[in-house]
C-alpha cells in the first residue's frame, strides 16, 4: 500500500490558533492610531470654526450691545489669530482641560464625565445583545439552508435580515416607545430610572446591527460548511454539538466578532439620536444642544469624545483581528506575527 493509503486521515481543522502580537507591529499601529487622533484634533478645531453664526451673539442675545460683545470675545480669546486659538486648544488638551460652556458655565470635562458612561452602556449592552441573537441565528440559517436546502427559509432570512438593516437606530427606536413605552405602558418610556430603562434604548440600537451580523454570519458559516474538514467530520458522523459548536462555530467568529467590533464604535457614535428620543442622560442631547447653540467648548470636546472613541475601538479591533487572524494582516504585519 501506497503511503497516501496508509496515512490516517485527518481530523477536523481546529480553529485558527491566536497567535503572539509581535511588538513590531503593536507599535505601528499604536503609531497609526496616533497619527489618527493628531487629525482627529485638527479636524475637531477646524469643524466648529466653519460653523456660520456667531456663538457669542447667540450666547448674549441679539439685543446685546456690539462692545459687551467683543469684551466676552477678547475674554475667551476668540478674537485671537486661528494658528493661536488652535495652540491654546492643543495646551488645554495635553492639560486636561477642555474648557468650560458658554451656555452652562460648566466644565466641559464634566458634561462628559456625567453623560460618557450612560452612552458607553448603552453601545456595549447593544453590542453584546446584537451578538447573542445574530451569531445562532446566522448559525441557524446557514445550517438549515446549505446546499439549496429551504429555499423559503433562505428567502425569509435575507428579507428579513435586508429590510432591518435598512431602516435607522431612531425609527426602531420611536416604534418601541409608542407600543411599549406609551401604548401598553409595559416599560419605562424614557429616562434612565432603573435596569428596566436600558431594555427600548439597547433593543433599538441592536436590531439593525444584529440582522447585519446575522447576515454575516450565515454566509462565513456557509464557507466553512463547503471546506473538507467539515466534510470529513459530516463523514464521521459526529454529534450535532460538538460538529457545530466545537468545529465550525469558532473558525466562523473571527469575522463575525471583527463586525461586532466595528459596530460597536458605530453604535457610539449613532445613539445620539436614539438617546434623544428617550431622552437618555448620555452625551446624546448634549451634542444636539451644543451644535445647535454654537457652544464651542462642549461641541469641540464632543467631536473630540465620539472620534477617539470610534478610533480606539477600530485600534483594539484590528489587534484582535491580528491575533486571531494573522493571514487577514497585510503581508508586511504577517511577517511580524
């Protein structure tokens, strides 16, 4: 016999083994991440600076006299040269302080410091909720439809799945407070008064994400169902447990989980508006207020917030996806893995 013959087979392909972060590429992307904050802190200057209006005028009043005016406007130094506003911007920063509202005459760092963790909560409850429900039910749907099997089921799925993607965080989230919050008065509709609360807010960020994870997930697991190790496990004849969720689940989350990341630094940054529409104590009313009332200060630090906040979740992301994924780096990063 032939050693092709003689060799045993091989068992399924385990998942792909996380692997050591090299320093080397740990450091480019700190580098990167860097980068991107310094034009994140220009771009934050520049963005309030060619909003039309007068801040000030609108702070006082239109009846407020033009010398009381330019008095406040010496006081806050708005009437200094663009390049000095920005140096004094980046000292304060590396300073910690990121001024005080023109409207409340409240520190800025305080705004943040009450409304940050309400809005963090809300992004990372929806995040993982979006991920407990997409993850077996993108499972489920590959699953059942491999192979052309249910086509119905498949037609279903990815209508379904299409039209939750498409409509916005605050349609879902104004349809749950008139049935639940109003309607049937089953839970509060707005406010943060108990863990009851967080239930329409969490359940309106998550539906969107989950059917596009879900989405995600079938056609990742659909893949893997087409590779030979799963063929050969079919052949096996192994339990339905361990097959799917020893075998197939993990080499199908890199990806998927990859997703979530990125969707939790979009969840961030788009619960604004549903946090309006409960009226939740998050940073959301805020930067409406502040855009809306030109104050500088809070508007600044808002943008500010929300970008770095975004840009440190994609930096966490793409070492993850390092780690457990190295053949998805750039070829140079591979080497380094």
């Amino acid at each position: 016999m032939t050693a092709a013959t003689t060799a045993p087979d091989p068992g399924p392909t385990p998942a792909r083994r996380a692997r050591r972060l090299h320093p080397a590429l740990l450091a480019r992307q700190f580098l990167r991440l860097l980068l991107s904050l310094a034009v994140l802190v220009v771009a934050s200057f520049a963005m309030i600076h060619l909003i039309p209006g007068d801040p000030l005028r609108q702070m006082l009043g239109p009846t407020a006299p033009r010398e009381l005016i330019d008095a406040r406007r010496a006081d806050l130094g708005l009437d200094d040269p663009l390049p000095t506003q920005f140096a004094h911007y980046v000292q304060h920063l590396f300073t910690g302080d990121l001024g005080t509202s023109f409207f409340s005459s409240q520190p800025v760092a305080d705004i943040i410091g009450q409304g940050l963790p309400h809005t963090l909560a809300l992004a990372v409850l929806a995040t993982l909720l979006a991920l407990a429900v997409a993850i077996p039910l993108g499972l489920w749907g590959a699953v059942r439809t491999h192979n052309g099997r249910a086509p119905r089921t498949e037609t279903a799925f990815t209508t379904a799945t299409g039209a939750a993607v498409a409509i916005p965080e605050y349609l879902y989230g104004l349809a749950l407070l008139l049935v639940f919050g109003l309607g049937l008065d089953l839970l509060p509709p707005a406010g943060l008064t108990g863990p009851a609360s967080y239930v329409l807010p969490v359940t309106a960020l998550a539906i969107a994400p989950a059917a596009m994870i879900a989405r995600l997930a079938r056609v990742e697991t659909l893949r893997e169902l087409d590779t030979d190790y799963m063929r050969l496990a079919h052949a096996k004849r192994l339990p339905s447990r361990r097959l799917y969720a020893v075998h197939l689940l993990p080499n199908t989350l890199t990806a998927t989980l990859t997703m979530g990341g990125l969707l939790l630094s979009g969840l961030i940054t788009g619960s604004v508006l549903v946090e309006s529409v409960f009226a939740w104590p998050g940073l959301g009313l805020r930067t409406v207020e502040a855009v809306t009332q030109k104050d500088y200060p809070v508007a600044q630090a808002m943008i500010l917030v929300y970008g770095a906040l975004v840009l440190l979740v994609n930096f966490l992301v793409d070492l993850l996806l390092a780690v457990l994924d190295p053949t998805s780096a750039p070829a140079g990063a591979r080497r380094e893995v």
